[in-house]
C-alpha cells in the first residue's frame, strides 16, 4: 500500500540538454537550473505578495499613477487588487 505523500510527490533529478548554455533571458527554452531551483519563485511570489499588504491606492488609476504596472498587486482597504490597463 503506498503510503502519502511520498506515493503522490516523486521528484527527480532535471539535467540541461548537452550542448545548451543556461542565459536566464531564454524563456522559451527550459533549463535544469530552472527546475532545479524553485525557491527564487517562490521567494519572488512572497515578496509581491508581501509587498501588496503594504500598498494601499484609492484605485487603478493611483495605483498606476504610483509606478505600478500592470499584473501587479495592490490593495484598497482589506480587497487585494490587480493593476490593469
């Protein structure tokens, strides 16, 4: 009987493909290191979250009019927002 949640979560060891030199600026092609490494997305989901608890505009339009771009949160009261165009 397997047992969770080692029966359900296997990682593995990703290699890059011989031949391909790791440039972070490629986003179309994937790279062990990438996959291997997942806490500096992790670490940058925190900090965007963590930064949307403390900025708080009126709206969308302050929010921009602040440097905000777009896909980017923010609040307004106790509601978290996204900046769209």
């Amino acid at each position: 009987m397997a047992s969770y949640p080692n029966s359900i979560y296997n990682p593995r060891v990703v290699t890059d493909k011989s031949g391909v030199e790791y440039d972070v600026a490629k986003t179309t092609v994937f790279f062990a290191k990438d996959k291997n490494d997942p806490d500096a997305e992790i670490v940058a989901v925190e900090t965007e979250l963590l930064g949307a608890l403390t900025r708080e505009y009126a709206d969308n339009a302050a929010a921009i009019a602040a440097g905000l771009t777009a896909g980017q949160l923010y609040r307004t009261g106790d509601i978290l927002k996204i900046v769209h165009n």
